[in-house]
C-alpha cells in the first residue's frame, strides 16, 4: 500500500483491508505494552480541515506523533484555499513540503482532485459522500470484541449518511450482513449502493435497506447509529427530527436485538436525538472503544502509506 491514497474503500482490496487490522492490531499491542514504534520518524502529514473535528484531528495528530513524525493542522479558513488559491495548486505546493495530506471537507471532489494532483499520499479524513476510516474502524472493532464480523447481523439505523455508505461497500467486499434502516427519502447513496451490491454479488454479502426498524433491528448482533443532522445540512435540523424521531436507537429497540448485542455511534452523539442517555450510557455501548480505535486504525494506515 505504500505510497498510494486512501479516498474511499472501493479503491482498497480484501487484502489491502486485512493488512490495515492486522497491522493495527499489532500497533495497538505495542502501545498497550509501551513499546515505542516510530516508523514515520521525519515524516509530515498536512491535515487540511475545512469541517470542525474532535476524534479526527485528535486522532490523526497523536497517531503522527506516536509514530515519529508531525502532523501539521490546516484550516481552510486559513489557507489560501479561502482567497482563490486552487485544489491543483495547493496539493503541488504540498507535495514539495510534506510526506501525506489527510484531507477533512464537505465535497468528495475536493479529495479526488487533491489525489490526482498530489505526488504524495492523499488520505480522505471525511467527505459527504465517504468516511473510510470510520468504517474501516468499525469492523475492526466489531472483529475486536465479537471475534468475527462475518455471520453477524450489523444494523445501522438513522440517516444514509457518508458512514451509511462506507459500511455498505465495506460490507460488500468482506461479505457481511449489513441491514441500513433510513427513513424513505433518506437512504444510502444510489450510486454507492450499486457498487456495493455488485461487490456483495461476488462476495457473498446481504446488504438490506429497510424503513422499518422494529424488523431491522430483531436479532441484531450490532446496532448502530450516526446524528440525525450532519454538518451542512442544520438548516434541516426541525424536519429531521421530526421524520427520524421513530428511527431512535432507544431500551425498546434494543430489546428487539440479541441479548448481547452491542451498541455503536461513531460520535459526537446527540443524546435524546439519535440515541438515547440509557442507551448511551449502557454497558452494550461500545462507541469509546470505537473512538479509540480510530487511532490505531489511522497509525495503520499512515504506517502502510507514509513508511519507508
């Protein structure tokens, strides 16, 4: 993988995804027994923020610094980017400085063109249409505490958002269960959708899309769920909360699941909205480890794309 970008998980194979959990596997073990690792010694990773961010920026800079190297944070508000400066231009420019980009904004198409004219790594840290890193991140904590992710029944319920998608094509290309529960008008990507139901054609997957959560969520082995309004859309925000108020991951919808089911928000969660205190706060919530593991998926894929 070295030397290559990471902007969505169409682009990454099977063995490209198993080489990420394995190594940050084994970069999560070092940590916990306070080995030092630091591949990424001299290194640089221009991260370019044009959303607000805790566990990305958080994540991303400590993962850096663990490894050896600098990450070097970029408003857009900042840049030159907000007086006219192009995407062409600014990915040259740092090309010339750094080691990587990791690059956190509204449109999937800044991404792409950063990658396209970048002679350095281009790692997508979030766009509207794709979160990789997150998904890549969920099913290795689901693989962490369940010792599996295929066979399992992986529920995401709320609104078809960049999460709602990566899941999906990740699940297709790892053939896992994957039921997405929205409310009409509000699934998943269509074009998305149709690249993960021809991976999942191949490899075996079931990618469900339901508006009915009751059905969705019976016998669930992972319930999961996102914010209701994401970042651009808050001139949503009353709308959505009354069309997704039936979709809350609440103690009567966790019921319906299995007894040790557990419970996944890739965070920040608006508690009383998307998910309830109880739900939250129960013992099945996993979401911190989720969180957690965001660092030691990131230093994986820095590790793979920035080393040697």
């Amino acid at each position: 993988m070295q030397n290559k970008d990471l902007i969505s998980i169409l682009e990454l194979s099977v063995a490209d995804i198993e080489e990420i959990f394995t190594t940050a596997k084994e970069l999560k073990n070092k940590q916990k027994k306070g080995e030092s690792y630091t591949p990424l010694t001299g290194k640089t990773l221009a991260m370019i923020f044009a959303k607000s961010s805790t566990r990305t920026r958080v994540s991303f800079e400590v993962g850096m610094l663990q490894l050896g190297g600098h990450a070097l944070f970029l408003s857009t508000q900042d840049m030159q980017l907000k007086r006219g400066e192009t995407i062409h231009d600014t990915a040259k420019t740092l090309s010339r400085y750094c080691d990587g980009i990791m690059m956190r904004t509204y449109s999937h198409k800044d991404v792409l063109e950063m990658a396209q004219h970048a002679a350095i790594p281009v790692i997508n840290g979030l766009t509207d249409l794709s979160h990789p890193c997150q998904a890549l991140t969920d099913i290795f904590t689901i693989i962490e505490k369940k010792g599996q992710a295929k066979g399992l029944k992986i529920v995401y319920i709320g609104d078809g958002d960049n999460v709602a998608n990566s899941l999906a094509v990740i699940a297709g290309k790892l053939g896992l269960q994957m039921v997405l529960c929205t409310p009409r008008g509000y699934e998943p990507d269509k074009t998305v959708m149709k690249d993960a139901r021809e991976l999942a054609a191949s490899s075996g997957a079931r990618i469900e899309v339901t508006d009915d959560p009751t059905a969705a969520a019976a016998g669930a082995d992972i319930m999961y769920t996102d914010v209701w309004t994401s970042m651009g859309k808050e001139q949503e925000r009353e709308e959505r909360l009354k069309i997704f108020r039936p979709f809350q991951l609440n103690q009567k919808l966790l019921n319906l699941a299995k007894k040790d089911c557990l419970v996944m928000h890739c965070l920040p969660a608006h508690r009383g909205e998307e998910i309830t205190e109880e739900v939250m706060d129960s013992p099945q919530n996993i979401s911190f480890d989720q969180a957690e593991n965001r660092l030691h998926v990131q230093k994986a894929v820095l590790t793979l794309l920035l080393g040697k």
